[in-house]
C-alpha cells in the first residue's frame, strides 16, 4: 500500500504476476485438498467435534425459547369455559384481523358476555402476539410452544372455540392457570380474586374477578 | 472341471467388471452428493430409505440411487421438435457404451489356478489392451459431440463443441503420458504391467508406477479428469451458464449421460490403479516364486520377517486391495471435484496444448534417454 504524505500521493506498483509456484498448480491443489479433506474427515469422524451445525428438524427438534409464540389457546375457567368475555379487544389489536368473535349474553350478570364463535385464522396471523397484550382477562395466549399445525384446506386453518380450549399451555403451573381441579383457589371468594403464584398482575385479578359464577 | 469352465470363468469375470462398473455408479452417484456435503459441512442426502415392519431404515441414504433411477425412467421422454431423431436417439448409447467397456481389460485379481490352468481375473486379456482403452475411450467423444449436433439447441450445440475440442485436445497427453510406462516395463498388456509392479526397489519400495514416473501420474490424472468433463474441466457442461450437451435431454436418457460419468470416474480410478498403484499387487506380498524365504505365498517384511499366508488368502487380499484402491481412486477424484475451482475455456486449451502436452513429451524422451542408457 502506498503511503499518504503532505501534498502528494504514492502510488504503490504492484505485480500482477502470478508466481512461479503458484503456476505450477500443484502446491495449491494440495493446499486446497488438505482443507476439503480435513472437514471431510472431521464431519465423517469426528463425532462431537464436526462442522456441521445442521438440525435434523423433523428428527431433532430445537426446545423452544421460553418466550417463544406459538400456536395460540383459550385459557378455561374451572368449569372448563374460556375465559373470555368477548370484549373485543383482541379482535379489535390485531393487525391482521384473523380474529373473529361473535359475542353472546350470559346469565351471569358477573360476567355479561361470552363468545358464542371464537375463532383465528392461523394463516392470516402474523403472530404478533398483540391479542395476547391487549386480552384483560388472560384468556388468550401464545405459550402453547408449538407451530400450528399444517392443514390441507384453508377452512382447517380456522380453529374454533373448542379446538383452541383443547391446546395446553407448555408450563400452565408457572404461568397460573388453574386448571387443576383438586387445587383450590387460593382466596376467598367474596373478593373474588385469586392469587396467581407469579403474581402476573392484571390480567390475573381480572380474570379472578369471575371466579365465584360457578 | 467340466469343458465349460472357461465359459464359466469368463462369466463371473464379466459379472465382476459389471458389478465394479455400474453397481458402483450408482452409489457413487449418492457419494458425490454425501461427500460434497460433508467437504461443505451439510449433511447431504440421508432420507431416501425403506420402511419395513413399521420401521425406517434409511442406511445413510444409500438408496437414493434407487429413488432417482425409479424418478428417470418414470419421467417424460421429451424429445425437441427439430432434434434429428436417429441422433438424438442413439447419442447416450454411443457415450455410455465405451465407459462400461474399457473396464474389460483392467485386471482386478491375480491369475489363479484351477486344476493346472491358468485363468486371469480379467474379461479380455489383450496384447493390446492400452492401445484398446485409448481406442474405445476415444470413441465417447461422439456420443458428446451427437447429442450436442442432435438436439438443435445452441447452448447443447456449444457443449459439444467444447466437449469434442477438449476430449481430443487431452487424449493426445492422456497417451503420452502413459508411454513412459509402456517404456519402462516393455508391454501394453495391463496384467503384465501390474505383474512388473509387484517387485521392490532396494527391498523395501514397491516398484508402482507412481514412485517409477511420478510426473506422468499427475499429467495422467489431469488428462484423465479432463477427458471426462469433470470439474475443474467440466467446460462442455458448465452448469452454472450452458448445462451442456445433453441439456435437451430428459429423463433415463439423461440418466444415461450421468451413468457414463460415474462409469467413467470408475474407470479412471481402474486405470490409475492398474498403471500407477500397482493394481492388485499388494506390498511385500509375494508368490512362491518370487523370494527364496517362501514356500507358498506370503509376506516378506524390508525387515525380514517372513509370514505365509497361502496361496488362496494372498488372492482374497490382492482382489479385495484392489477393490480398496479403486474405492480410493473414485473418492480422490470426488474429492477434486469438490475442491477446485473451474478453469476458463481458454485456460483449458492452454493447459492442454502449452503445458501438459510438452510436459509429456519431454517425460517421454527423458524416459526413452534412460532406459537406453540403462540398457
């Protein structure tokens, strides 16, 4: 490389003859031949220590992160059903609008509302995760740890209320749903709250709030 | 033994050349593709497999052969409106059949006895049979320039070309390169020259041809490669740009022109063996006759030991070295099809007629030069 001085630029000349060595090909070629044949061998043989970093998915799977989005599902009461309110907030987040709620009157004037169709169309979804923020009963969620399954027709993607409920959640017991039927809430049911374990805040409280209509 | 015994013999051997030649190709097929993997740190074909009793064996995907000949020839035959038919045809038989047919004269095996006659691991033992494998060889170059003329396609029309320029160009060099060998051991015959390889220089450096002409076996191997269009020569098929001669054709048709390849990688790793490696010669494995220490077959160390083995194991271990040496000959050459890059079209030529054809030559009359002054 040519050095820069005050004033003036120094133009380096450089070769572009290729060496004699390298002409004769040979040296190379064995040069070459020592690399492909050290990761032939390292990757036939070498256990552990191979290159290859492929997954072989359908053989292999890769644990998800704890965080990871998944196939969403409907958090159920104790009863078994949703917990969801059909207030629309979910439907009315989501940028894909893949959502679709009808809602319809209950008897129990706690809880007003339920959703008579509940559906997602998980091919339009964009697993954005914002029914999930926007949810304040934690009726919905993404903790499934799984994709949705693939379908054979675009009406199978739409998974109803009763396919969404049967979805388990990866670690139901930290995140607090109580499905247990043997575990008894944990507060009286006059305040109708019920303490979550982890303490996940509003969501929590306001899905308590509902916990005395059985 | 009944009369028909020598029909018998010739049988196996052929059924043995078969076995070498295409039940090779096709798992090399699978190699190529496992192998560039595992250079290229992938994991290659591993799925294709058979389900049996509610299990999958998949074996590391050998049966992938199986699966791509089962798609060929259930594939459609699609042949170019304006293809000259005849031509089209017949192109992959006449590129196919000298690659299975050069292997005739390799000997796989030492000659053995059966009831006091001798009979050669060889399909054809030849007087000739190096002067029969440039022959024949140099006849796959019509079935490459057929279907390249065939095909009425300017992009197969200029594979052929390229092909029928370059396999001429290094089959001058691929014969010279041998004569120094044909000097030196004073026969065209293979089997002959195999035998030639079996003594030792000082006692302890197999007389193979590689330590007897080292720099004919780099042109050899280079012309060799370069005859059968394979990277880095691989101009005539050039898949990143013109695909080549056979680039209208579609299914076992094609399947056709790639069997030929693998045959020939086969053959070429045959070759250099038989030349170059010491064919079915084993190091400091020696007849009878050979060394004074031996009744029968067996080893004889640089440091003196002595270890019969017996006529019958001496011929099981020099068939099955053989086979190793072949296997090893079909690795190396994929080995270099995954390692280097391509040279240009001109850069071929040059390599060819400028470097390799001289090189050869001046191998030759040095060659020629000693063994008169060693006379």
């Amino acid at each position: 490389m040519g050095e820069v001085k005050q004033g003036k630029i120094e133009i380096a000349h450089v070769s572009r003859e290729i060496p004699p060595q390298e002409k004769l090909f040979v040296p190379g070629i064995v040069e070459g031949l020592g690399a492909t044949v050290r990761h032939f061998f390292k990757n036939v043989f070498g256990g552990k220590d191979k290159y290859t970093q492929t997954i072989e998915y359908p053989d292999v799977k890769v644990e998800y992160p704890h965080r990871f989005r998944g196939m969403h599902r409907l958090v159920p009461r104790e009863d078994g059903a949703p917990r969801c309110v059909a207030c629309f907030m979910c439907q009315t987040a989501c940028p894909a609008r893949c959502i679709h709620i009808v809602a319809g009157e209950t008897e129990d004037h706690n809880i007003e509302k339920f959703p008579v169709v509940f559906e997602i169309d998980e091919l339009r979804c964009v697993v954005c995760g914002l029914c999930v923020e926007a949810c304040p009963c934690d009726a919905i969620r993404m903790d499934s740890g799984f994709h949705p399954k693939p379908v054979y027709s675009r009406d199978d993607a739409d998974f109803g209320k009763s396919d969404l409920l049967a979805v388990l959640g990866r670690d139901e017991a930290k995140s607090g749903g109580v499905r247990d039927k043997t575990a008894p809430p944990a507060t009286a049911a006059g305040t109708g709250r019920v303490d979550r374990a982890d303490g996940d805040g509003g969501a929590g409280g306001a899905a308590g709030g509902y916990e005395h209509a059985h | 033994m009944g009369a028909y015994f020598p029909y018998l013999w010739q049988l196996l051997c052929i059924g043995v050349m078969l076995l070498l030649c295409v039940g090779l190709a096709g798992p090399l097929t699978w190699a190529e593709r496992r192998q560039s993997a595992m250079i290229q740190d992938r994991v290659g074909p591993n799925r294709a497999g058979l389900s049996l009793f509610g299990k999958n064996y998949t074996a590391f995907g050998l049966l992938h052969p199986l699966a791509d000949a089962i798609k060929m020839i259930t594939k459609e035959d699609t042949i170019n409106a304006r293809a000259d038919r005849f031509l089209y045809n017949i192109a992959p038989f006449v590129a196919l059949l000298p690659a299975l047919v050069t292997f005739a004269v390799i000997p796989f095996g030492p000659d053995v006895v059966i009831d006091g006659q001798r009979y050669g691991m060889q399909v054809a033992r030849i007087d000739a049979g190096i002067v029969y494998i440039f022959a024949v060889s140099s006849l796959a170059v019509f079935g490459v320039t057929l279907a390249g003329y065939a095909s009425a396609s300017k992009l197969a029309m200029l594979g052929g070309l390229r092909a029928s320029a370059q396999m001429i160009s290094y089959e001058v060099t691929m014969g010279l390169s041998i004569m120094g060998l044909v000097l030196i051991w004073g026969t065209l015959e293979p089997n002959a020259m195999v035998v030639e390889q079996g003594h030792h220089f000082g006692g302890w450096l197999p007389a193979w041809g590689i330590f007897v002409q080292p720099l004919s076996f780099i042109i050899f191997l280079t012309a060799a490669i370069a005859e059968n269009k394979r990277v880095p020569f691989d101009l005539a098929e050039g898949e990143s740009e013109i695909v080549g001669y056979f680039v209208e054709y579609s299914g076992m048709k094609f399947g056709m022109f790639f069997m030929a390849e693998y045959i020939e990688v086969i053959v070429i790793a045959g070759l250099t063996t038989t030349l170059f490696f010491g064919g079915w010669q084993v190091p400091y494995l020696m007849d009878a006759h050979a060394h004074g220490a031996l009744t029968e077959a067996g080893f004889v160390f640089p440091w003196g030991t002595v270890w019969q083995i017996g006529d019958l194991a001496a011929t099981v271990i020099r068939f099955g070295a053989f086979v190793f040496k072949l296997l090893f000959f079909c690795w190396f050459q994929l080995m270099i099809r995954w390692t280097l890059p391509r040279f240009r079209y001109d850069q071929v030529m040059v390599l060819g007629w400028r470097r390799l054809l001289p090189l050869s030559l001046v191998n030759l009359v040095v060659t020629a030069a000693v063994v008169l002054a060693l006379q």
